[in-house]
C-alpha cells in the first residue's frame, strides 16, 4: 500500500506551532481579527464555518462572522467589505463560497483590500502568485504543498496534472507546482481523452467534487495522489479517488477524511497571523 499523506497529523503538528507564534503576537499587542462574510444558508458553508471558528478559538484568533440574509444585494455586501477595509482592528475578510446567484464575486473581489484578503482571492494577490511573489495563498493549495514538503516529495521534473481549474483551488495549485519546476498540466470538464495525462502523471491533484472519478485502472505506479474533493456518498465523506481500489497502485496518497481538509482550515489560520503580522510591522 501506499504511504499515507497524513494531513491530519501535519495539520495539528502546524496548529500547535501558529498558537505559540499568537502566544507571542499577543504579547506585542496585536490580537488577529478575522471576518467572514456568509450569504445565505448553505449547510455545508456553515459546517465550515464552524470548523474554522472552532480551529481559530483554539490557537487563539478571533473570528467574526457576518451573517447575511439570502436575499441580500451585492451592493449591501460591498458597503460591508469598504467598513471592514476601513477598520484598522480587521487584519484580514473572506466571503464564505458558495455565493447567492445574485452576487457576483469577481466584482466584490475588485473591492476587498488585498493586504487583508485572506483567502488570496483578489486580482492582486492571484497576479503576485502567478509571478512568485508570495504575498498571500489560497489555503488549500498552500496546505498541499506543505504536505508534500513535508514528505519530502519532490516536484522538480515531475508531470504534475491537476483536475479543475477553479480560483481556489486548481489555477493557484497548478501555479505552486510550476513554481516548483513540476511541467503542470490542468485538465477540466471539456479536456479530451484526460486518461492520457492521467496515466503519464507522475502526481495528480484531484479538486473536481465528483466521487470515484480516479481509478486504479488510470493512475502510473507509484504515482502521488492527492485527493482535494468533498463529496458526501451514502453518509459518508468520500474525495474524487477510489481510495480502496488505488491505495495499491499509488506511491502516496491523501485520505478523505483526514488528508487535504484539514490543512486548509490550519492554513487558513496560517494566512490570518501573517496578514495580521504584516499590518503591525507596518505600523
Ligand atoms: P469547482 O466546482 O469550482 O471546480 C471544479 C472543477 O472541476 C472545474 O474546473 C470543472 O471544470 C472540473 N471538472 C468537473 N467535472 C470534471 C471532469 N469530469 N473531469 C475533469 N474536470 C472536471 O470546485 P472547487 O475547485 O471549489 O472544489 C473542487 C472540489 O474540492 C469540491 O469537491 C470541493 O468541495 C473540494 N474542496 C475541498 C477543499 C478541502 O479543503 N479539502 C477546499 C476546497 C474545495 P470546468 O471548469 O470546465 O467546469
């Protein structure tokens, strides 16, 4: 079998870290403050926002949760976003996905101030990942690289192929990889014959939301498997990847639950001290 990228020990091995950095924060003064803005009743938006809430308690920053109607306009949530621009206890804000379809995010994305855009989501911070200026990451790619520096797996030559290319996920992992001189391919819902990355990927990064979309069948041996999607199948929690039928094949591979989930929350946090660090360094 397979070793396990264990992102749940990786995750708490990183919370404990960030809370004695928070410790120190404190000390200084500074007590990170983060907003999250949340249209509507999504059930699975409100799973995550306690799980952020709970993470963020424990190593000690504050969350502040905006809760807004379904029915609000986007100009009501733009007013919001300029308030907490201009409030100088606000280190960083994020709009909780999915959004109403009467929002339109690209815009409100226009209006956040970068240095306090936590989820790295504004044209900004995604132009300074494109060009290797680590300002601040999307959570879930910058937790995946982590993982994978943390088993020592290198991607320097390696055919990395990655499944989706949303914001938040697929285009800023694909941009990490290539960064790391991985040769990235992105594949998505109109790419034709996908098994031929597939089977000449040396590490795939699955974020589609499509259960049982990766087979043993597709995969190289001892590829790398890292499996970003949350799909909810009879009860449980299942990613994109058959884990049973490619845990086998696969060189490493992310569990779902247990793997890329809970590193994104703890990078989320990991954003947080470091926007809330730049600010009073600013000062
Ligand atoms: P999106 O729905 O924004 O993107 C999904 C992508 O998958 C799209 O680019 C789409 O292509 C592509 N796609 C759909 N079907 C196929 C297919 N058959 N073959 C190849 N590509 C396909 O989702 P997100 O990126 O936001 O999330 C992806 C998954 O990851 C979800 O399950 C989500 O819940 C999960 N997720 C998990 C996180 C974690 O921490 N573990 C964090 C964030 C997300 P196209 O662009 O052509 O439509």
């Amino acid at each position: 079998m397979g070793t396990i990228l264990d992102g749940k020990a990786l995750a708490k091995l990183k919370a404990d870290k960030l809370k004695e950095k928070v410790k120190i924060l404190k000390e200084k003064g500074i007590n990170p403050l983060f907003c999250v803005i949340n249209i509507g009743e999504n059930p699975a938006s409100q799973v995550y926002i306690r799980s952020k809430g709970r993470l963020a308690k424990k190593i000690g920053i504050e969350q502040k949760l905006y809760q807004l109607p379904t029915n609000t306009q986007e100009s009501e949530v733009a007013e919001l976003i300029k308030k907490l621009n201009a409030d100088p206890s606000v280190d960083g804000m994020m709009i909780q996905l999915p959004v109403p379809e009467q929002i339109n995010i690209t815009n409100l994305m226009e209006i956040i101030d970068p240095s306090k855009d936590v989820d790295g989501l504004t044209p900004a911070n995604s132009g300074r990942l494109w060009q290797g200026h680590h300002f601040v990451e999307p959570a879930t790619p910058d937790g995946i690289i982590a993982l994978i520096d943390h088993y020592q797996i290198d991607l320097e030559g390696k055919n990395v192929v990655v499944i989706g290319r949303s914001d938040i996920v697929g285009k800023p992992i694909a941009a990490l990889a290539l960064e790391r001189n991985a040769t990235v391919t992105i594949l998505h819902s109109k790419t034709q014959n996908p098994e031929f990355y597939l089977k000449h990927a040396d590490v795939i990064i699955s974020a589609v939301g499509q259960a049982n979309l990766i087979k043993a069948d597709m995969i190289k041996e001892g590829a790398v498997i890292v499996d970003v999607g949350i799909n909810h199948v009879d009860g449980h929690l299942v990613g994109d990847v058959d884990f049973d039928d490619v845990k086998n094949k696969a060189g490493w591979i992310t569990p779902v639950p247990g793997g890329v989930g809970p590193l994104t929350v703890e990078f989320l946090m990991e954003q947080v001290v470091k926007l809330a660090r730049r600010r009073n360094d600013r000062k």
